[in-house]
C-alpha cells in the first residue's frame, strides 16, 4: 500500500509537468483555435537549448529556464508569422497542415543535427526517504518549477496589460479589433507564450529523463490527452488535468506493465471525449 501511495505521489509530481506543457497548447487554441502541431518540436527544443546551457555554460537547468523562455518566444513568434499569421480564420485543416509542415521540418533539422541518440542532463538533487521511499529532488523541483511558472502566467493573463489584450481577443476578436486593440500582434504574442510555455515544460522534462530528436511526438500526445481532460482553451484546467493523467500513471504503473499505460491514457482519452466533450475541468466553468 505505501508502494501504491509512493507512485502516485511521484506520478503527480510528473504529471505538474505534463500540465505545464498542455498549457501552451490550450492557450493557443482558446485564443486564435489554432492546433499548433509544432508543440512536439517545441518541447524537444527546450530539452536541447538547456542541456547546451548545461554544457557550455556551465548553467544548473533551473537557471537555463529563464534563457529559454525568452528563446522560445522568439522562435514562437517567428513561427507565427511565418506560418501560422496566413491561415488565422481559414478552415482547420490549414493551420493543422501548416504547424505539421513547420514539425517535420523541425524534426528534419534537429535530426540532422543530433541524430537520434539519447541525451540526458545529470542533474543531482536531495530528495525526501518516506517507509523506505525516496522522493527526488529532480522532480519535487520539476513540480514546483510548473506550479510556479503557472502562477506566473495567470499573473500575466490577469494582471497585465497584454494578459487582458489576450483575454480579450479571445472572448471576441472583431470587438477587440473595434476597441483599438492590435489583435494580430496579440495573437503574435499568443503564440510566442505557448511555445515558449512547452519549452519551458520541456527544459523540466529534460531533468527528469532521457530524451532524443523524436521525443516530442510522446509529449505532445500526452498534451493532447490533457487538454481534452482540462477542457480546450482552459489553461488552469490543463494543469489540473496534468496531475490528473500522472495520477492516473501512478495508479497503473504498480500493477501492469509500463506498456500498458499509453493504452490506458488513450482509453481514457476516448472516454472524457465521449461522456465529457468539453473537458472534465471545464465543468466548473458552465
């Protein structure tokens, strides 16, 4: 029973993450109903932008995290404009194929750069001993690091000029557009937050795990998995939903193989669809 309690106490600390990443995505399509398929790539190059800040600069990844948030969102922004600015207000399918056209090429260049090997950043950290468990530093610091990077962005959406440009674009663009707003430069900034909100998740991830090139494709499925828990548009939501799906990771990885609990998650993908298409955490909004 303490074994059980263990796993999902770590499971949830994972599953914070999970939630911080699926917050870049929720926001981008609350705001501009973009699905940005680029999220996978995104994660992957927060992985890789601070594992070299580790090696060059001899940076801990915690103090990368800074660095690449500011990285990303320039990267977000270009990617916005380059991609993403022509199909705003087009069918879905536009955006859907452009983001997936920006992925493959990313997944290209980050191949032909790193090749596939694994990588991993050493991180080394205290943790707390509980009945014979221990709870690493890596990732009760990897939590703490989501949490409080949500904290800030309900800061930011709530408390600042822009946050509440952002608010109000996606409540209804043409008004906000009619009120002064610039709403492409809104939605410009939008997309830099997500993107740089992934990599942020994935500068996390990097402390926690092996990763490669191809990495993102996981992550991003799993933000997709979260998303229709917490509800689309609803970035408070997605980080609930988070710990919801590492809780249920912590509940599965006891009693059946490690295989199984994408099996799992897709499952319960399928059914929160189904019984709950508006996302279980959305709830409390109706």
């Amino acid at each position: 029973m303490i074994g059980v309690l263990a796993s999902v106490i770590d499971g949830v600390l994972v599953g914070a993450v999970y939630g911080l990443a699926a917050m870049g995505l929720t926001l981008i399509w609350g705001v501009m109903r973009v699905i940005n398929l680029t999220h996978g790539a995104m994660i992957v190059l927060g992985m890789f932008i601070v594992y070299y800040l580790s090696k060059a600069a001899a940076l801990s990844p915690y103090e990368g995290i800074p660095i690449v948030v500011v990285v990303a969102f320039v990267v977000g922004v270009a990617i916005y404009w380059i991609a993403v600015d022509r199909v705003i207000g087009r069918p879905i399918l536009m955006s859907l194929l452009a983001t997936f056209a920006c992925n493959m090429m990313l997944i290209g260049i980050g191949t032909a750069l790193w090749t596939t090997s694994p990588y991993n950043i050493p991180v080394s950290l205290p943790g707390i001993s509980w009945q014979g468990y221990t709870f690493t530093g890596t990732h009760m610091m990897a939590a703490a690091g989501a949490v409080l990077i949500a904290g800030l962005l309900y800061l930011f959406l709530n408390h600042t000029r822009y946050g509440k440009a952002i608010r109000a674009v996606a409540s209804n663009r043409e008004a906000a557009e009619l009120s002064g707003i610039p709403t492409k430069q809104v939605l410009a900034v939008t997309f830099g937050v997500g993107v740089a909100l992934a990599c942020a998740a994935g500068a996390l991830i990097a402390t926690l795990f092996p990763f490669t090139v191809l990495s993102g494709s996981n992550y991003q499925l799993k933000s997709f998995v979260v998303t229709v828990l917490g509800g689309l548009g609803n970035p408070a939501g997605a980080l609930l939903g988070g710990i919801a799906l590492g809780l249920v990771e912590g509940l599965a990885t006891p009693f059946m193989p490690v295989s199984w609990t994408p099996i799992i998650e897709f499952a319960l993908f399928v059914v929160v669809l189904v019984a709950f298409p508006r996302g279980i955490f959305a709830l409390s909004r109706a």
